[in-house]
C-alpha cells in the first residue's frame, strides 16, 4: 500500500459522494466513478474499491468486479462480508452516522466519528485517515449492530415525532419539549440511561400513568405504553411490570 492510499468509490449517491469529498479533504485519492461505469477493472491500480451501493446490489457490484490487487469493500452496516466472496481481499467500513447530503456527510465523516470495521485492515487505515474512530464488528453481530445503530437513529426520530405531534396537540412550542429532551440525552451520555430516568414511571406513579393514558389520542396510546412499561423495567428491574 502507498504512503497515499487511493480508493475508488463505486455508487455515486449521498455516501459515496460524501466519502470522496471527505477523503479529498484529508489526502486519500479517491475517484468517484459514474452510475454508468464498467467496473470490471476497477480493483487495478488502487489500493481499495468501497462499494457504497445500496444494501441488495452490494453482491451483484461485487461479482463484477475482475480479480485485483486492490481490497473490496462495502459501507453497509447490515450486509455480512460474505456478499464479497469471491475477492482475495475484502472487508466493510460503515460510518455510524447519518449522510443526508454530500456537505454534511464530508463534514461528518470527518468530524471524529465512529466506524464499525471488518476485514482488511485497510478498512483501518481509511477510518484513521479520516480522524475517526472504530470499533470491529464481526458477521456474526451485524444485524445486531446495525438494529442496535437504527433504535439510537431512526427510533429516536420516531419518538420525537410522537413528541412534535402531541406538543402541537396542547399548542406548545416543540422546542421547550427538545430542550428537556436534550438535557436527558446528555444525562445518559452523564450517567447512563438508568440513573438517568425520572418520571411516573421512575417513581412507580400508576395515578399520574394511567391520567396520562386518558388524556392521550387513541393512536398515541401503543406506543406511550411500549415506552412507560420499558421505562419501568429500567427502574425496577426485577418486578413484573403490566403494559
């Protein structure tokens, strides 16, 4: 491997644009190749080729491409190394982080983040380049990884949503309901989640659960109770707890 690496990035989407454009910024050559490119030849001459397709044509681009000395990998955190077979050389570098533009996904690709690698130390060696950190993840755990990477994301958003609805319900800026939202992130990051949890449910307040279940839409009502129940749980542990 030279002093420069170099990477072709194959999928010119949101990550891999965002990939070539942090990787510029930080001295790794990187060519990103047009939706349209013959990618036989593409592990010649570079040091690796990232496939940054989506999930279910990470195999299909893998097979494609002509043996080479480059190493091949893919940006997904789902996909197991197996849909590489096949390369002498293959691993995954997947940025825990949400890339929803190529701005904002160089920025932060290289914001010292964290990386779920696997395989080839050159998946490594691009994540240091970046500034970044890492973490392996191993076949065996990837589903469990990235379930793990969509409860902390897509999740989260899903509950705020729920708090953006019904603080519009009682006609209350939303952005009094983040800031306590905010404080209590911070407090988990603190102390973590179980130090961290007040409220009714904290307390074992069933009055003041059961009014807030009265007061609530019917179609806000499954999830508060998934939430309030999980949040007994973290509180008392040990008990049994009705949903």
């Amino acid at each position: 491997m030279s002093d420069r690496i170099s990477v072709r990035i194959v999928g010119p989407g949101r990550a891999g644009q965002s990939f070539a454009s942090a990787f510029a910024e930080v001295g790794v050559s990187a060519e990103l190749l047009a939706r349209d490119t013959d990618i036989a030849l593409v592990a010649d001459g570079v040091d690796a080729v990232l496939l940054c397709t989506p999930d279910a044509s990470i195999a299909t681009a893998a097979a494609a491409i002509g043996p080479g000395p480059a190493a091949i990998l893919h940006c997904s955190g789902a996909t197991p190394l197996t849909a590489l077979d096949g390369h002498a050389r293959i691993g995954s570098l997947h940025p825990l982080m949400a890339l929803p533009d190529a701005e904002t996904g160089s920025a932060r690709l290289r914001d010292h983040g964290w990386f779920a690698v696997a395989g080839d130390p050159i998946a490594g060696a691009l994540v240091e380049a970046l500034g970044g950190r890492r973490f392996d993840v191993p076949d065996e755990f990837r589903a469990r990884y990235h379930a793990t990477a969509a409860v902390a994301a897509n999740h989260l958003v899903a509950l705020l949503a729920q708090v953006e609805r019904l603080a519009a319900s009682v006609d209350i800026p939303v952005e009094a309901f983040l800031d306590l939202a905010s404080g209590s992130f911070d407090d988990v990051r603190r102390i973590g989640a179980a130090a961290a949890l007040t409220g009714p449910a904290a307390r074992g307040d069933r009055r003041t659960l059961d009014a807030h279940r009265a007061s609530l839409p019917a179609d806000e009502v499954e999830l508060y109770e998934v939430l309030a129940a999980a949040a007994a749980k973290l509180a008392r542990p040990n008990q049994p707890h009705e949903g």
